[in-house]
C-alpha cells in the first residue's frame, strides 16, 4: 500500500477499507485520516470518539512503510475501541494488540522511534503511599481518588482500598524547586 503521495481522502478510503474488513461497518463510515501539521514528537495521534486518526507531516520524510505502519497503528486503536463498545480499556492494553494483529502488524510497540523532536515535562506533582511511602511523579495533578497498586493488590484483593489513597505531597520537592 503506497501512502505518501496519496491525498487525504485515499488514505481515509484505504483505512476505512481495513475497518470494513474487520466488520466495522460503522467504524469504516464516520473514518477520516488528517495531516496534523501541530504534531511534533508523537507520530501519530487516534480519536476514538470521533473516528479521526491524525498523522504527523514529518512521516513522509521516513517514507511509505513508516506512514503505513502508523496509520495501521492508529487504526488499531479506533479498532480496539470499537470493538470494546463502552467499556474502558487500556490504551496499549490486550484489546488494542489483538488489532494490531488483524490489521497485520502483531507485535507493534507502543512507541516509534522515529527521531522526531521530544519534548520533557517537569514532573511537578508528587504523591505518595500513606503505608509503604512509595511515590510516583505526574505532569499533572490527579484528577480522582488513586491508590497504591501494590498495597492494594496485596491487602485488598486489587481493589482501591481508601487506606491506601495517594497523598499529594508539597510539588516543590518533587522539581528540586525551593518552596
């Protein structure tokens, strides 16, 4: 499948092709494939409500193979989430790999590694286990109640558990800032 040369439309064609292969009729209708020239370290970006796959112009600088397998990578997860209806999954998780493989691309990674510019964030929140201290750093602040995997998977079955709820600590010490 050459890709690079093709306009907007045949590119949607072709990826709506595969979803119509797959029996996602309702997917392969509402599919677009855009150019999003705002992408600068992401390869390629997937929205799966609204059925938009975006493709960072710089992929036609690695040619034909790199488009493809990006554009396959993106329509696997609109797959992926077509195919989980409502329930919520991972974005990397078991139901987007086992699209990767009915797309012909078993054993994508996550990631490119492609040498496109990448960007750092200041991880500038700290939370941290009220039990056994262990601590993770965010770029941004939790929006809802979490809890420590390990002490929940040990001491409640998996399950959140409140004596185990993330504690927000000062976000000075987590960036080495002065408070």
């Amino acid at each position: 499948m050459e890709v690079r040369g093709l306009p907007d439309e045949e590119r949607t064609r072709l990826a709506s092709a595969e979803a119509h292969r797959l029996g996602l009729r309702s997917l392969a209708s509402d599919l677009r494939v855009v150019w999003n020239p705002r992408l600068r370290s992401t390869a390629g970006r997937a929205w799966p409500g609204q059925g938009v796959i975006e493709l960072n112009p710089r992929l036609r600088e690695f040619g034909d193979d790199e488009i493809r397998r990006t554009l396959l990578h993106e329509l696997a997860h609109l797959v992926a989430h077509a195919r989980a209806g409502r329930k919520r999954i991972a974005p990397h998780g078991p139901e987007w790999r086992f699209a990767c493989a009915d797309l012909g691309i078993a054993g994508e990674s996550a990631r490119h590694r492609l040498p496109l510019p990448r960007s750092r964030q200041k991880r500038r929140f700290r939370y941290e286990c009220p039990v056994c201290g262990t601590g993770i750093e965010r770029v941004r602040r939790l929006r809802r109640a979490a809890a420590c995997f390990t002490c929940c998977k040990a001491h409640a079955g998996g399950r959140f558990d409140k004596r185990f709820q993330l504690v927000e600590r000062d976000h000075c010490a987590a960036t080495g800032l002065d408070p």
